[in-house]
C-alpha cells in the first residue's frame, strides 16, 4: 500500500514530505488536482486509493481535505502533529490550544491520517515523490467546489505571507487610531494586523486578526502596538523572528515576552518612529 503526500505547494508541504517518509516511500498528490477546488472529490480519490498513511500540510484547506478522508474511510485522524512514530499504535505529538500544550498520544488506526503544524519540522530537502494522476471524479462528488475567492477590500500585504507585521490592540483606542499602525505599516511594506478584541470592538475585519482563531503568522518582525498579549493571541505569533513591544504598561504580558520594549504611550511613539523611517530615507 503507497504512503500519500496531499500537497497544497507550500513550505509546509515539505514538512509534511519529512513527517511522510517515516511511514515508507511517498507519492503525492496535488490538492489542486480537480479545478476548481473539489475537497470532497479530493478525499473520495484518496479514499479508493486505501493507502497505508495520509499525510499533509496542517492548512485549512490540507485540514479540510483530511476530514473528509477520515469520514469517508471511517478512520480516526490527527491534526496539527508535530511528531509521529509509526507503530500499532502510531505514536503522534501534537499542538493543543492554539500550540500552548503538546499532548501525546496512541492513534490505533491501521491507516494513519496526520496533517503537520506549521513550523514543527524541518523540510525535506530530498528529491519530491512521485505524482499520482487521479480520474476524474464522479459527478456526485463534485458537489463542493470553490468557485471563487473574494480578497477583502482594500486588502494589501498578506498578513500569512508578511516580512513585517505592525499590529495593534486595545491600547490604540479606536477604528481610527489605526490611521498611524496604517502610515508605519505603509512605510515597511508591512501588513496590519490587530487583536481579538479590536475584532470584537467591530474596528477591524477578522481577517486582520491574529491569534488562535485568526492568522497564524511568521514574519521577521512584529510590531505590537498595545496588545497586552493573551494567550490566544500569543498562540498566533509564535512563528515570528522577533518581537517590538509598544505599551504603556511594562508589565503586560507580550510586554515581558518581546524581544524589545518601548514603554510609553503609542500614540506619541508610533508618528515619531515613522517621522525617523521619513528623515533617514531623505
């Protein structure tokens, strides 16, 4: 029985190439392979196949797809690992709220299904697997398809795939004191991120949200702008290089967990950060 690779064309698929090897020799498959994106044709192609293992990116569409495997072969499946041993039963780590806890646990399942958190594993630096080429699908599976994606309005630099982040919380008071986060952000070829409760407060969409039910992200930088640092706002940023800290209470939690500090009120702190970007470029 072949081993299965679902991959979706990122970093993270190598990832999940390294984890995949340990189960045997891969092939792989597209999770773009029916157009427009078909997650239940996806996984009832995988599902005729009955292979020994399913392993992919822990994405949302990498989850999605291997869900619905899981339902349609009656098997249990593990998300989110960042370690698996082969075995009866498999021994798998994996991340818990938001990446806070790692449980270990024993998957009795003669057929693995596993998909990889992000930044769990090295990436497999060896030759890519074989593709398997898939018939086309039934019309009944066809059911569920993406016909289009909507980018939010007045959308900039991703905030998955951004360098630098400048995000803000509470602390910057209202929709409109993002006008300065917005202007510093301009200026780095940064993306703007925010808080769960700056969501919550309606100041900014969801998709802006970083933390445990928003983005994950990775950048080199993040600049928080009076985030106090919730867990589960942590839980999204524990991928980025270094972290800037502007708050006026020195003891907030991010305060105490960032790479550098800056004590005072951001309002004054933000305008002369960009004012020094403006006259050292001139």
């Amino acid at each position: 029985m072949t081993v299965l690779l679902v991959d979706d064309h990122t970093e993270l698929s190598g990832q999940a190439l390294t984890l995949a090897r340990r189960f045997g020799e891969p092939r792989s498959i597209a999770i773009d392979a029916f157009q427009p994106f078909a997650p239940d044709a996806l996984a009832a192609a995988i599902a005729r196949l009955e292979p020994a293992a399913v392993i992919a990116a822990g994405t949302e569409r990498g989850n999605e797809v291997m869900a619905r495997v899981a339902a349609r072969m009656g098997l249990p499946f593990a998300a989110n690992c960042v370690d698996a041993t082969p075995g009866n039963p498999v021994l798998v780590t994996r991340q818990r709220w938001g990446g806070q806890l790692l449980e270990e646990a024993r998957l009795h399942t003669p057929r693995p299904l596993l998909t990889v958190a992000p930044h769990a594993l090295r990436p497999d630096d060896g030759p890519p697997p074989a593709e398997i080429a898939l018939d086309r699908p039934d019309d009944s599976e066809l059911a569920v398809q993406v016909l289009e994606h909507v980018q939010p309005a007045g959308a900039g630099v991703s905030l998955a795939e951004a360098k630098v982040i400048v995000s803000g919380g509470r602390g910057v008071g209202s929709k409109e004191g993002f006008a300065i986060l917005e202007e510093l952000a301009d200026l780095l070829g940064a993306a703007v991120g925010c808080s769960r409760a700056v969501t919550s407060a309606g100041w900014r969409p969801h998709s802006d949200q970083v933390g445990q039910t928003g983005t994950k992200v990775s950048p080199e930088v993040y600049v928080a702008c009076g985030i106090s640092g919730a867990t589960q706002h942590m839980a999204g940023l524990k991928g980025a290089k270094r972290i800037l800290a502007i708050n006026s209470d020195p003891q907030a939690p991010l305060m105490l967990n960032a790479d550098y500090t800056v004590t005072g009120d951001l309002k004054e702190i933000v305008p002369a950060i960009s004012a020094e970007i403006r006259r050292r470029r001139s």
